[in-house]
C-alpha cells in the first residue's frame, strides 16, 4: 500500500501530492500560466508595433491600391526637413511631459502631506480632488471649451463681474496664453490622482520619525527634505513613470481642448500622426509613431536603471 494510503491519508493523496511536486520540480505550471497573456500581447502589441515600423519605411498611403513600396528613410527625412515643422510637435511632446510633471506633482505632494493629518473633512476633500481624474477626457474638453471661451466663457465673466477686466484672455487662441490653460485643465484633472499616490506612500511613513525629528528641531522643510521625500521615493518613482507615459503619448486633451491650434501652436506628435493618417499618409504617421515609440524606450531605460540604482542603494 502507498505509503500516503497506510498512515492513514484518504485513497489517492499519494498520488496527488506526486504530482504537485513533480509540477513544482519541472516548473510546468508557470510556463502554461504564460502561454495565454504571452499570445495576447504578441497578437495585439508586438505584433502592429513590428508591423508598423516596417510600413514607415514605405510609401504606404490611401491611393496605393494595394501596392506599398519601400522608400527607405525617406519619410524620416521629411519628417526632420519637412516646412510642416512637425519638430515643433516633437519638441512639444517633451515640453508637455516635463511642465504638466511639475504642475501636477508639486501641488499634490503638499496636499497630499495636508490631507494625511488629522484634519476635519479630509476624506470629504480627498474625494472632490480625485473626482476630476475619473472623468472621460470629452466632458472635459467640452465643459472647459465652453468655461475658457472668450466673449460668453464663464471665466471671463466672473473676471469681468470682479471688474478685473483687464485680466480676461483669449484663453484657447492666445499664443501667449494657451499652453498656460492646457496646463491648468491637465492639472485640474491629474492633481487628485497624483495626490492619491502620494497620500498611499505618506501613510506609510511611522509617526515616529516627525516626532524624533521635531524634537531635533527640525522645520517643516528639514523633515519633507529628510523624513517624507526619502520615505516615499516609491510613490515619487511610480507618479514619474506613470506621468512620463502619459505625456510622450498626450492627445486627447489637447486635440479636445485646441486640436492643435491656435495654427500649430500647440501640435504634438499624436495629434500629427493622426492628422498624416486622416489624410491618407499611413507611411508618415507609422514613421511619426515610431519615433514616440523610439523616445518612450528611451526614457523607459533610463528610469529602470534609476530605479535598479535606487533599490540597490536602500
């Protein structure tokens, strides 16, 4: 008799428990949990991403009819001599990424550290600031279109009411003034989310440590510099990974908002590629993605290795 059967176990445990094992000793079972999502992302990412690096080295467009030719760096070359400067939508992607991070982490940060202390009402607060950040980006480009519209706008009115005339603008046609409210519209939409991240990472932190470094006598700058800033380096990395992602890849609040105007004012690299892709010229806008795509592993490299640096320092 087996010997899981003569100590007694139920009929069949013996051989349960063998070949539990033997999966755990091959190591079977992960490489079958694998196949499935590994198929998925092969078929839908991997697959149109090689796809579509092929097709920008051709003249694939609406007129081809089938017949796509091989132009080498052709697109790519017009894309960095073309006069429809689509540089400058480059060149505002990376401005975009690196502003909207500022004008969202920064503010979050210090009300995240407000809203993690004992105040009345937090939660309360903690949900009207993350509302935004749930909302799809058509509503919001609808209602601040109608808000930041220069003669009938609901901004420029209260201005007006206040007699602070001489503070209303043509928010969405100014080029002085229009990256400004885009800015402000991500930010108004992002800050509760950010805020959220960091309200996770603060609540983490012991209490403990603001006491001992109160009674050092340390300020409010000294314990965010030394106590809360190297405690919630995680949460700091995941809100920079998750808004350097999202700003190399912008376009729904900005084709919403200006659809990259005032002329091109505000045209980033998607709202190029898909103008090129409406018009037809599938080549120039696969090219166009591929530099985002280029630029995204870029900056994804560098923060893995910031990251690898920073675990191997703690």
């Amino acid at each position: 008799m087996p010997g899981g059967e003569a100590r007694g176990n139920p009929p069949g445990t013996f051989l349960k428990l063998e070949s539990g094992d033997f999966l755990k000793k091959n190591k079977i079972y992960p490489m079958w949990f694998l196949l499935v999502p590994l198929a998925l992302y092969s078929v839908f990412f991997l697959l149109p991403s090689i796809l579509g690096i092929g097709y920008s080295f051709t003249d694939w467009n609406s007129r081809s009819m089938g017949e796509v030719n091989f132009v080498g760096l052709q697109n790519y070359i017009e894309i960095f001599t073309s006069d429809k400067d689509y540089l400058s939508g480059i060149g505002h992607t990376l401005m975009f990424t690196v502003i909207s991070n500022i004008v969202k982490l920064i503010p979050a940060l210090f009300l995240a550290i407000m809203l993690n202390e004992s105040i009345r009402g937090k939660g309360l607060y903690r949900t009207l600031l993350y509302l935004p950040s749930i909302l799809p980006y058509v509503i919001i480009g609808i209602l601040f279109t109608s808000i930041l519209n220069y003669n009938n706008g609901m901004l420029n009115m209260v201005l007006e009411f206040l007699h602070l005339d001489f503070l209303k603008q043509k928010w969405l046609s100014d080029l002085n003034v229009v990256w400004k409210s885009i800015f402000g519209v991500d930010a108004w939409r992002g800050v509760g989310y950010v805020m959220t991240i960091f309200i996770a990472g603060l609540s983490t932190i012991p209490r403990s440590y603001y006491e001992a470094a109160q009674i050092d006598g340390a300020n409010f700058w000294q314990r965010l510099r030394y106590v809360t800033l190297p405690m919630i380096s995680g949460s700091v990395m995941i809100n920079l990974v998750f808004g350097i992602t999202y700003g190399l890849k912008v376009f729904d609040i900005i084709y919403v908002l200006t659809n990259g105007g005032p002329g091109h004012a505000t045209e980033v690299i998607t709202t190029y590629s898909y103008q090129l892709y409406s018009s037809g010229h599938y080549g120039m806008s696969t090219a166009l993605n591929t530099i985002l795509l280029l630029i995204t592993a870029v900056v994804g490299v560098l923060i893995v290795k910031n990251m690898s640096k920073q675990e191997v320092q703690q």
